[in-house]
C-alpha cells in the first residue's frame, strides 16, 4: 500500500483516486486523524484523503504521521 520514500517517508502508491484503498489504510492506522471538514476529499470520514497528516503530491501523498 505504501512506498517508502527519501527519509523513509511513507507514499501512497495507489494514487488520489482509489478510494476502497484509502479507507482501507486509514482504517489500519492508529496515527489516524480526521482532517477539519473543509479540506475533506471524499464523504467516507475514515480515509486517508481525509487525514490531517496527509501532504499531497502531484500523484498522490505523503504519510506525514510516518515520518515522526
């Protein structure tokens, strides 16, 4: 689900458009945390492109609660 990137921060390899996988992950991860409601992607609550720790890419994002 995850590519490891420079300084082994954590990238989404499955895009911005795989929802099923972005729910899946965020429902995996105990860093989790909902996003304020206006920068929201997607109506599923608990998906990744609702965290607050992910930081988009011109693909797809970064896992910033990794790289604590």
């Amino acid at each position: 689900m995850w590519d490891i990137v420079e300084q082994g921060r954590k990238l989404f390899r499955h895009g911005r458009e795989d929802f099923q996988a972005a729910v899946q992950a965020a429902s995996d991860c105990p860093a989790f945390r909902e996003d304020v409601e206006e920068e929201w992607v997607t109506d599923e609550a608990r998906s990744c492109y609702n965290c607050r720790f992910r930081r988009w890419t011109p693909d797809s994002f970064l896992c910033q609660a990794a790289a604590g």
